[in-house]
C-alpha cells in the first residue's frame, strides 16, 4: 500500500506552543516538551495523526470499549469488541457472539531463515551471535555460523508507532492466510539453533507462539533450540510468564523495546500507554540473575531524531539500572520509516551522546546499534 508523501519540518515552530525545533513531523507537528507535558491542547494533534496512520488499513481508531461486547484480554488494550467490529490490532471481530480470527491454532504470520549469526537485537550477547552460555545452550564457543534462526515475523500490532520500522505487516493482514502451529514448527530442521518472533509484533498472537514453541522444543528431541521474542512487552502478564519459561530453560531471551520513558510522550507517539510494558519489564528483571549468561532480558530503544532524546534515555537507564545494572541495552539508529518518513536518519552526535548517558547512570552493557545507518 502506498503512502502519501510527506514534507519535512526542519527548523520548523511547533504548532502547540510555537518554539522552534530542529525536527518535526508534519503528522504529528509538535514539539517533544509539549507531547512530554501531556497537556489536552496536543490532542488533537495525536488523535489526526493516529487516525491518518490507521485509516488506510482499515484499523480502528482507538480499542473498542462497548460494555456489552465480548472481552479480549491478550494485551493492554483490553478490548470489548462489538458484533462486526475489529479490535486495536485487526487480527479479531465478533461474528454471532464469537472471536473470531487469529488463535492459539491460527497465526497470521509469515517466517523465513536468518543465518546465524544475525543482524538480532541481542546479537551482541546472544548465543548465536556470541557463543554465550556454550555449552548449554550454544553449539559452539563462538559465533554458530552454519546454524540459522527461524525469523518468524507475526502480522499486527498492540501499538501504533508513527516510526514503525516493520510498518509493512499491516498490508499482510487481511490476506487471509493463516498458518497453523504444527506447520510452523515442521520448519526448524536440525540445524535451527533458535526461533525468534517479532512483527508487527507477537503480542496480539502470543497464544499461537506459545504453541509453537512448545512443539518444536518437542520436535527438536532436546537438542538445543532457544525460544526468543522481540515485543513492545504490552502482553497479559499471564502469558508473559509462559514466555519467560521457554525462554529461560531453553537459552533464549525476550528483547523489550522500550519506546520512551515519559508515558504522555509514549502515547502521542504510539497511540498506547507504556505502563503494562514497565510493569511487564520490571516482572522479568527479577529472573536475570537466574541465568546471567546468555542474559534473559534485553532493551532496546529506537532513537527517532526529534522526538526520543538524552533525556528519554537517561530515564530508562536510570530505572533500569535499579533493576538490574547488567541488563543489556541497544540504542538504535532510525532510519526514515512509516509516518515519520520526512525525518532524518539519527544523528551519530545524538546517538553517541545517549550512550554516555546510559553509561552515566550505571548501566554496564551499553551499545549502538544498526551503526551503519550513521
């Protein structure tokens, strides 16, 4: 599908409180202070920039919440879908007083092979890319090249990040293709050393990836497999600690990808509260020491040029440190994408200068990654 083309605003005012700032999106023309302040005079401007994100894919607007419709408890969201109508993500719609869509039997997904190792969020601490945690749970004491990642990429989202960078599973959603568990898992063959679900994001299917797993673990004849997600963390706590048990025990990790600090900031940007992924982090941090090597936890923030700044990372480094100093933090680089497509790349000076701040407030395994984009 494709997307209107819009103009950049660099060195343009903000159009809450008329400032001048280096970059600005025109969906979404105002400054990080205003959307910081969570002021109802910046509504307008996050409601018309949700709404244009959303209407060319057919997603609702906001979750529904009809008292009288039938409850989905798979994230933060909390739907209550009506007869007809779709929840936040798309993936599910009442029909004669039935969810009906996506399952724990049906996954609207779409996979492919990673040699390892790769271009992962925890590459540089994982198994795969490292040889951590060898013999346990690597095949060697270094990088495994000749073994490969089932990269298993759901379609849909708990979110609505105006800088997706994978924004393209949501022209994957309405093709009708489903994908049960048992297909799924026939595709790790002996040389799969870990399966890593990503998106969109795995959330709003977590009870299919959980089935998943459980079937290729049983497949793989307990020979290594690590069971890994990169998730916006916005899941049902419940299903959260199914997660952490596949991943503990099999060597995998669960990669967060903290959006902002600040929540007012979050929700301007991805239409959602941070709120359920704090909580949810906080949950897991108490299983690091559980397994130091391979780390179970891992953060990552995307550093959107204009909007995620210094001041959002030394937040984040400042909370994650009390939780745990040694949890692995990735500042990436953005790269124009989605609605934020008339920004720039990130600046290597910001994308330097955060790290010093993660590593100012205590954190020990600090890096930048996608460094080629800067």
């Amino acid at each position: 599908m494709a997307l209107k083309k819009i103009g950049a605003q660099k060195g343009k005012a903000c159009s809450a409180c008329g400032k001048e700032v280096d970059h600005l999106s025109q969906i979404l023309p105002v400054c990080v202070d205003c959307l910081r302040s969570g002021k109802e005079t910046i509504e307008p401007f996050t409601q018309n920039a949700h709404h244009r994100s959303r209407e060319p894919f057919r997603l609702v607007s906001s979750p529904p919440r009809n008292r009288s419709g039938l409850p989905c408890q798979l994230c933060i969201n909390q739907c209550q879908i009506s007869e007809g109508e779709w929840g936040y993500c798309g993936l599910r719609t009442q029909q004669e007083g039935v969810l009906q869509g996506v399952s724990s039997e049906k996954g609207n997904v779409s996979w492919y092979y990673d040699g390892l190792p790769t271009n992962c969020v925890a590459d540089w601490v994982c198994p795969g890319g490292t040889g951590a945690g060898y013999p346990q749970f690597a095949y060697t004491s270094n990088p495994e090249y000749g073994f490969k990642n089932l990269a298993v990429f759901y379609h849909g989202c708990s979110f609505n990040c105006l800088f997706c960078q994978n924004w393209t599973h949501r022209e994957r959603m309405w093709d009708g293709k489903r994908i049960t568990p048992d297909e799924l898992a026939q595709a790790v063959d002996d040389r799969t050393a870990c399966i890593c679900y990503f998106g969109g994001d795995p959330t709003p299917q977590l009870p299919h990836s959980i089935k998943v797993s459980q079937k290729a673990i049983k497949r793989a004849k307990g020979r290594i497999l690590r069971i890994c997600w990169e998730t916006n963390g916005s899941m049902n706590p419940d299903l959260l600690k199914e997660m952490v048990d596949l991943s503990l025990t099999s060597g995998g990790c669960i990669k967060f990808d903290i959006k902002t600090w600040n929540n007012s900031l979050h929700t301007a940007l991805c239409g959602v509260s941070n709120e359920r992924t704090k909580r949810n982090f906080e949950w897991v941090a108490q299983w690091m020491n559980r397994r130091p090597e391979p780390p179970l936890l891992i953060a990552s923030t995307l550093l959107v040029p204009g909007y995620i700044d210094e001041q959002e990372v030394r937040g984040i480094s400042k909370w994650m440190v009390s939780l745990h100093p040694d949890i692995p933090y990735s500042l990436l680089a953005f790269y124009p994408q989605f609605f934020f497509k008339d920004l720039p790349v990130t600046p290597r000076g910001l994308a330097i200068r955060c790290k010093e701040v993660a590593e100012e407030e205590g954190l020990r395994k600090v890096r930048i990654g996608n460094l080629h984009l800067l």
